[in-house]
C-alpha cells in the first residue's frame, strides 16, 4: 500500500483537528471529506485542497478509494455512518462516545467483524503520554495492581452550552471510564452516581460516579462543567491511581505554560493536539498515526479496545440511571 487514504465525515472544530492531523501524517491522503453545512465544506476542502467533497455521507461511503474513515458527527448520527463505512469494505475510527446507546455500539462491533475491518474508539487519553505512561507501570508491576483510582474532568461553563445536548456520562466521564477499564483490565459490577443540576439544563452540571470492579478496584468520577470562562482554564482534569506497590498522579491544570497580553492569561494546551509549523502535534496525531500504520500493517490496534467501548457505555448508562433514580445499579 502506497499510502493510506483516509476520509473525515462531520468538520466541526475536531473534525477539523482530525484532518491536521492527518495531513501531518507520511503516507497518508486525505481522499474525501462530508459535511452537512455547504460553506463549511467548501472552506475546508479549499484549505486542505481535498477534491471530493460531499454533503451526503453515504455518497461518500459509495467511494472504492478509501481505506479509513473517521466519523466525527454529533453522537446521534453515528451508527448508520459505521454501519455503511464497516458494510462497504471500510476501517472505521469512531470518536467517542461511539454511542450514547450499547446496543448501537454492539451493532458496530459485529459489522466489523462480520465484514474483517476495525472499528476503532476515538479514545484519545491512551496516546496521551501521561496516561500511557502510567498504563504501562501497571502493566510492568512497578504500580502493582490497581486498588482505588480518581478521575476529575472540570470544563468551563461557557463549554457547557454547547455540549449539555449530551449527558456528562458519556460527553466527559467516558474517558475516565475507558482508562478506568484499561488499567484494571476487569469490568465493572457496580454503580453509584450523583448529579447536581445546577443550571436546569437536562444533563447535570456536576456528575460524580462511584465504579466497583469485579477484581476489587474502585474508582470515582468526578465531571463538572463549573469552572468560569474567565478563568481561562479550558481544561483542569486530575488523577490519582493508588496501586498495591506505589501511586501515580498528576494535574493539568496547568501545561507549564502561561500566556499574558491584553486579553488576559491564557494556558494553551500542549498535549492533545497542537499545530506548529504547519503539523500537528499531541494525543491526536500519535493516535491517527498508530490506527493508521495498524491498518497499513495489515496489524490489530490493540491498543485500542470496541468490547472496553462498549461496556464503557453500559457503564455510562448505568450512571445516568443512578444520578436520576438515586438508586445503585448492578451490572452483569
């Protein structure tokens, strides 16, 4: 294979982080792109001088020359985008969440396998260095086995208006689920959440998630969307893994970096995704880079897991009920 070539479906602000990424990738070309908004297409297939553009996703699946495609569509339009993507011949990388529904998310991972391609979560925190790194301590020993974890994911509340169309369950918390099951490698059995709608907004500003796992782990979720725009702190996510020979932790509240002029403090994120000097750097990229040499390689992406996706969202399902219910759930 000469290169890999890719297609992006949905250009919003990701979406469009997806295609500098790539473009920062050798080997790889974007071949198409799909977006609803017709200005926003042609705007984007000018700037990254992509030919085939379509305003209908299944035009676009309908195509031969496409090897990966990566859905980046609102949460509720997903499923017959993977559908179509998996049943014509195409590897799929879904951003998360991959649904706000397991059963969606089941019905993607039997198309892959019915049809010998990936479907690959977008869970980017497993290419984030800090988050790999501590991964990687577990699994060598140096941690020891997990015993209590604790997640915070904190957003501003300017943030909130756009993205409360999603419950924090699977919007936020989902990531801290998905490293959850990673380091524990078992799955969860029971559950326990609180919400506090502050707003009275449907989804709740304050989430906390209390997750036991059927090896004896615990680990608490906390998601809040309460942090002043003013503040300029766009991200200030926290963790905590407690092993059965040592504890790793960390911050980044703040990147090491602060920005003064006469708009006031800024703190630019420098580890998911950066673009300097015209290519990408961060999670993003080392992610799209691995699925895509995976897939050239003809390799399996394990470090990447659809079975941890999707019982992540029947954890995700399960903290919904308990925040709104006040009930514990059991899992199977």
């Amino acid at each position: 294979m000469d290169k890999l070539r890719v297609a992006v479906i949905g250009l919003g602000g990701w979406g469009q982080c997806h295609l500098e990424a790539y473009r920062s990738i050798p080997n790889v070309e974007i071949t198409a792109i799909c977006d609803n908004r017709e200005n926003i297409l042609q705007e984007t297939g000018d700037r990254f001088q992509v030919a085939h553009r379509f305003m209908d996703s299944s035009e676009l699946l309908n195509r031969e020359e496409i090897d990966l495609v990566s859905v980046v569509t609102s949460e509720e339009n997903r499923l017959q985008i993977v559908l179509q993507g998996l049943n014509t011949g195409k590897h799929v990388l879904v951003e998360k969440p991959v649904s706000i529904q397991a059963k969606e998310a089941k019905l993607m991972l039997e198309a892959a396998e019915r049809n010998g391609r990936h479907v690959i979560p977008g869970h980017i925190l497993r290419f984030e260095p800090r988050y790999a790194e501590i991964e990687e301590s577990i699994r060598k020993g140096t941690l020891g086995v997990p015993q209590s974890m604790y997640f915070k994911r904190a957003r501003t509340k300017g943030m909130f208006h756009t993205y409360s169309r999603t419950h924090s369950a699977y919007l936020s918390a989902v990531h801290d689920i998905d490293l959850a099951l990673w380091y524990t490698q078992s799955r969860v059995k029971r559950v326990r959440a609180y919400g506090k709608w502050v707003t009275g907004a449907d989804t709740p500003d304050i989430l906390w998630g209390c997750l036991e796992f059927h090896n004896g782990a615990i680990a608490f979720l906390h998601s809040n969307w309460m942090t002043p725009d003013e503040a300029d702190i766009t991200m200030n996510d926290c963790i905590e893994v407690i092993g059965s020979k040592g504890n790793a932790q960390f911050d980044n509240r703040g990147t090491g970096l602060e920005m003064w002029d006469s708009e006031g403090r800024h703190t630019p994120d420098l580890h998911i995704h950066r673009v300097r000097n015209g290519y990408a750097q961060g999670a993003l990229r080392e992610q799209l880079e691995y699925i895509c040499s995976c897939i050239a390689e003809g390799a399996d992406p394990v470090q990447t897991s659809f079975p941890d996706a999707i019982h992540g969202i029947e954890v995700a399902e399960a903290i919904v009920r308990s925040a709104a219910e006040g009930i514990e759930i059991l899992l199977a």
